[in-house]
C-alpha cells in the first residue's frame, strides 16, 4: 500500500497550514482579539456609556491609588475632623 504520509514518526513536521491542535497560547490570543474586537464595536454602538464606564473605571483607579497612598504615608497622626 502506498500512502503520501511519512512512516517515520520522528521526523514527521506537523502541517503549517490547518493546525487542528492550536496551543494554549494560540487559544488565548484568539481569544483577546475576539474580546477586543467586541468592545471595540460596543464602544463604537455607545459611545456615551463607554465614556462614562471608562470615567468610572479611572475614578476607581485614582480612589485607590489615592487610599494606598495614605495608608503607606509615614503620618501617625489621626485624621482632622
């Protein structure tokens, strides 16, 4: 029988083109670009509330790095009232 397929395992190079195993880092960047796309076409459908989800998230950010802040100041002070 002949067949188009090398018998030595070993040296035997997996396809280039088709890849039916993609690894886990393969999987992953499909998977970010595919979450990226969607928020790139739900920004572009509302605008507004992406503006205000991402004034939101900034708030959140400066809140805490604003709370770290003061909870690593060398003040033992108590706070004013």
């Amino acid at each position: 029988m002949v067949t188009d397929t090398p018998t030595d395992t070993a040296t035997a190079k997996p396809p280039i083109l088709g890849n039916e195993n993609p690894t886990f880092l393969e999987q992953a960047q499909e998977a970010i670009g595919d979450a990226i796309e969607a928020t790139i076409e739900a920004a572009k459908e509302h605008p507004v509330a992406a503006a205000a989800i991402a004034a939101g998230a900034t708030a959140a950010v400066a809140g805490a790095a604003y709370g770290i802040s003061q909870l690593l100041s060398g003040d033992d002070e108590p706070a004013k009232k």
